[in-house]
C-alpha cells in the first residue's frame, strides 16, 4: 500500500471529524512507538486504517476504497457506507443519512447509462415508489440529483434477498417458503391496487430479514394497468427469462395483475426446490418452455412437499391468465395454512384466509332481556386455582368447553379492599346523618346540635 495514498484520500474524503481524527493520530503515534520497541514493522497507512475500523471512524468498504484513492463518498445529504449490489436499473449502495443517521439504500442510474429513455424510466421509478406505503413493499424516501448522478433513496433492508437464501441454505420448507411468499403476495396485492404490475417478480427481488420478515423490491418496474401509452416499458418484454408469465412474452402490452402471480409461482418452484421451472439453455429456450412446456414435479427436487402445497404452485403457474389464481389475496390466504406463528407478519394488512380453521367460539355476553341474578355469573374466591386459563368476563378454557367461574359457588364476594355494611353499621351511618342536618340547620352550637340530633336520631329509629 503506497505511503501517502490512504492517509491523504482519508483527509480529503472528509468522512472523519477534526476532533476525531485528531484522537486517531494520537492513537497512531502511540501504536507506532510501542511497535518501534518491539522492532516490529509495520507500514504507517496499514497502522492507521486498523485504527479508523476499530474506532468505527469508517468502515470496510470506505477502506477498499481509500486505500486505491477514492474519496468521494457522499450523495447529496447521503454518506455511502457499502455495496449492496447491481439492481435493475444501476448500482445500489448502503449509504447513511448525516443528519438523521438512519441507514438506507441508495440507487444510482449509471453515468453511461444516462440518456432520454433511461432517464425518463429512472424517474418513473421513483414516482411510483414514492406512490406505495406497504409494509411488504420497500418504500422510497427520498430522491435527488449530485451533480450529474441520480439516484433514488429506499429503506435499508438487512438481511439477503431470496436468491442468496436459498443458495446459501438450500431448498427452504413449506412453512418457511409459504411465509415469504405469503408476505409478497401481500405486498403485491397492495400495488395492485394502487393500479400496478411489477413485471419483474424473482426471488431476486423478494427481500428476507433475519427474522423472515419479507419486501418486495423493485416495485418501479411496475406500469400502470389502467393505462401504459405513457409506459416506456410498455411493449417491451420485461422481466428476467426464468420467471417470465406466456403473456409478458405473447401480448406485452396486456399485461396484468394476474401475470405477476404466474412469476410469484415461479419464485415459490424455486424457493422450495433450489430451481427455475425451466432452468438450462439460453434465453429462447426458456421462453419456448414457458409457453409449452410443464415443469417437472417439485416433488423430484424436495419429497417432504405435500400434494396440497404443490397444487397451489401449479394453480400459481397456469399457462392460461384465465385459469390461473386470480388475486394474490386468494394467494395469501391459501398459504396462511402453512405460516409457522413464529413468522411476524403486518396485522393491518394480513387478513385471516378461508382455508383456515376457524377460531375458538366466543360467548356471547348474557342477553339484557334475562333476569338480574343469571347476568351476573356468581364466582367465589376459593374457586380459583392454578391450573386454568380464566377470564373474569367469559369464564374458564377448559378441556374445550366454557364453564363459568364458580358457578356452582353461593354468592359473588365483595371486591378487594370493600368494607361489608352491616345492619348495625347502616343505623349509625343513619343517625349520623341526621345528626348532621340538625347541626347545620340549628347554630350556633355545632357540638350540641351534633349531639341532640343523633340521640334524636336512635329514639325514632
């Protein structure tokens, strides 16, 4: 590594505050003399970047970048801290708001790429996205230019998309696929309703976090269903080969809502079988077997599949738009079956399927036409125990059935900390108060009349 290479791109990148960099140095000098009694070697520049990464001044990626000159790192109010990958329409950086400190991802057209279509697509991008709120979406937010670079800002989701899940552990389980894919079938729905078509569907594009928590990305891609004569991609087959639907490569210009679903089925093949329903050969092959040919049984690929579960893929993957799974809500609420619990998914936007056993019944509070005494369900505090879950309003979950508490009990017992009035106690409390009134009404004795009306009082009563 050259002698003066790193430290003057670290000075000239500005990513380190004066103070801090100061404190560095120091570090620097002091590392540098203890290494000197040890008669060991070690370059100044390597000495310093070991210092920077464990004070967390900068980080791996901006080192790489340093150490071969490189010092612009920012975009606008966006520090870039990371490469993330190639996205469909340019590079897409992990990058850090100076500001706020809120991570984000950041996506650049490239400067060769930059031109009137290009351009124009790059903006549609970020309209659309700007158009989704979802929480099974990558939302956008923000936008903006530096200098000749545009770029649009996304939330930073960590984690890997579904590609490099499945490649780093292998063809993934009913439960774990139907989770994913349930939560993009979500997502999905949401931009469908909003009037779009992603036309890009791939587990490329699905999004997993470590607690499988599922986005769809990508999402500017979409075209307007209601109206694609504005569309720059409208016409054009769009989309990656191995998850294309008949109809993006048959009618572009009529693609719909029901062709994403083909593309999610083919994203759910893959995700519980490691392969494309067509994978091998070139392009024109792919796209000739999307439109002839059937794939093989994913049971070839992953035996622990059920029949019902390879039925909804196939239902997902019907050539004909028309006999295919309509809505990716009927997508959601078949493969709910299979969601493990442990999966946290939006509850706004998750709706319980029909697929599903119902939930346990609930009781019905007690009709206001019945008398007093049966509204009233009588408990009794010796009648409670460890061993059941109660409600004090709807009773006991016991071995399937509803019992209410203690209702073989005599009388409901006063709430805590409640005195109990007795006949004695309401004579007193009688007499007191006439004794009171008297007090008031006859001054100027208060004592006296207190006195005279409470005897009073217990000779009337």
């Amino acid at each position: 590594m050259d002698e003066s290479i790193f430290k003057n791109a670290v000075i000239a990148s500005g990513l380190i505050p004066k103070d801090r960099w100061d404190y560095c140095l120091r570090l620097l000098r002091h590392r540098q003399q203890s290494m000197a009694s040890k008669q060991a070697s070690v370059s100044e520049d390597q000495l310093l970047r070991d210092i920077l990464l464990e004070q967390g001044a900068i980080t791996e990626y901006q080192a790489i970048q340093l150490a071969d000159g490189k010092t612009k790192f920012r975009l606008g109010p966006y520090v870039i801290t990371d490469f993330i990958g190639q996205g469909g329409m340019g590079q897409v950086f992990k990058a850090v708001h100076q500001v706020m400190g809120r991570e984000c991802a950041v996506k650049v057209l490239p400067l060769h790429r930059v031109n009137p279509e290009t351009l124009s697509g790059f903006i549609r991008e970020i309209r659309m996205q700007a158009k989704l709120d979802c929480p099974y979406l990558v939302r956008a937010h923000d936008a903006g230019q530096d200098g000749s670079v545009h770029y649009l800002v996304t939330e930073y989701v960590p984690g890997m998309d579904l590609r490099k899940l499945v490649k780093s552990q292998g063809p993934l389980s009913e439960d774990h696929a139907a989770g994913i894919i349930m939560q993009a079938a979500l997502g999905l729905s949401y931009a469908h309703k909003q009037g779009m078509v992603h036309r890009d569907v791939k587990p490329g594009n699905i999004l997993v976090t470590p607690d499988s928590i599922a986005k769809v990305s990508d999402v500017g891609l979409a075209g307007f269903a209601a109206d694609l004569t504005d569309d720059p991609l409208a016409g054009k087959i769009v989309g990656t080969p191995d998850y294309l639907s008949p109809e993006q490569i048959q009618t572009p210009l009529s693609v719909d809502s029901v062709s994403d679903i083909y593309s999610l089925g083919c994203t759910l093949y893959y995700a519980v079988t490691g392969k494309a329903p067509f994978p091998g050969g070139d392009t024109a092959s792919k796209i000739r077997r999307h439109l002839e040919a059937t794939p093989l049984h994913p049971r070839n690929f992953n035996p622990n599949l059920s029949e019902e579960f390879v039925e909804i893929i196939a239902e997902m993957m019907e050539k004909d738009s028309k006999k295919r799974v309509q809505t990716c809500d009927e997508i959601a609420a078949r493969l709910e079956v299979w969601v493990a619990n442990s999966i946290p998914l939006a509850p706004s936007m998750a709706t319980r399927g029909p697929w599903l056993a119902p939930p346990p019944p609930v009781v019905d509070p007690p009709s206001m036409e019945a008398p007093i005494e049966d509204r009233l369900a009588p408990t009794s505090i010796s009648s409670l125990d460890t061993g059941a879950i109660r409600s004090p309003a709807v009773g006991t979950w016991e071995g399937g059935s509803l019992t209410n508490v203690g209702e073989s009990q005599g009388g409901m017992p006063p709430p805590p900390n409640t005195e109990l009035i007795t006949p004695e106690k309401s004579r007193i409390s009688r007499g007191m108060l006439i004794a009171l009134t008297i007090a008031i009404v006859l001054p100027p004795s208060l004592l006296i009349g207190a006195i005279l009306g409470y005897l009073i009082g217990l000779g009337r009563e």
